[in-house]
C-alpha cells in the first residue's frame, strides 16, 4: 500500500491527467505546493513501485497499477467531501478537512461512511431531521 504522502502524489497525478491529459512536475508541484526537487523524488520512488512511468523529458504515465489506484483514492476523496458536506460542515472547511483525514481512515470506515452518505441520500427527509437536531443544538449553545 503506498503512504500517505505517496497516496497525495497518485492522487493529484490522476487528477492532473484526468483534467488536462497530462501531469508535469512543475504542476505536481504547484498542486501540492511542494519544491520541484521533492517531485522529482518522490516520482522516482513511485516509478520504482511500479505507480507509473517516469521518462525525464517526455513526463510520466501511471501504470495501471496506478491508475487503479488514483481512481480509488480519487473516489474516496469525493465521498468524504460529499459526506462532510451532508453532515453540515461548513463549505469553506471541507476541503482541507478532507486532505486531513482522507488517508487515516481505515477503508472499513471509508465503506461504512459511504453507507451513511447513501442512507442521507436514498431520503431528503433523513438530511432534514439532522438539520432540525443540529439547529436546537445550536440554540442550547
Ligand atoms: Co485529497
């Protein structure tokens, strides 16, 4: 299993790809506001474990290994977004609650969350009812 810092790089390299067809270091790097050197490391480590590709002047590719894996980690940051934006937490909280969480969670618990995001979801009612019980807790506050 790659780390958690392995686990940002494929993640944003999948996403980099997904949306403009490729990944450079230099975009690697803004997206994850990191030195370029340290890209450059960290690539290599990843190519070493066979997440992609790496050709110094022509980019790199995932492997399916690692596209299969991007994809994963891509899906799991989108359902605890969605997740954390169903239990009322605040917009401007969400993301960066998720890059800190996202790779501490056993996927036990990432599972057992996408039961209760469906769960909201299969009924409006249910997201309702939290509501209702949020707002009277705010006003024992
Ligand atoms: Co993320």
């Amino acid at each position: 299993m790659p780390t958690p810092s392995m686990e940002d790089y494929i993640e944003q390299i999948y996403l980099l790809i997904e949306s403009k067809g490729y990944a450079r270091v230099s975009d690697i790097a803004e997206a994850l506001s990191v030195h370029p050197s340290s890209v450059t490391k960290m690539v290599q480590k990843l190519d070493k474990d066979d997440y992609l590709v790496y050709e110094k002047y022509r980019g790199l590719i995932l492997t399916s290994k690692g596209k299969k894996i991007g994809k994963r980690l891509v899906d799991r940051h989108d359902l605890l977004e969605k997740f954390l934006q169903i239990i009322g937490v605040k917009v401007e909280n969400i993301y960066q609650d998720v890059e800190g969480i996202e790779h501490h969670l056993s996927w036990n618990s990432i599972d057992r969350i996408g039961d209760l995001v469906q769960f909201f979801e299969e009924d409006p009612e249910r997201v309702k009812a939290l509501k209702i019980l949020q707002e009277k807790n705010e006003e024992e506050m």
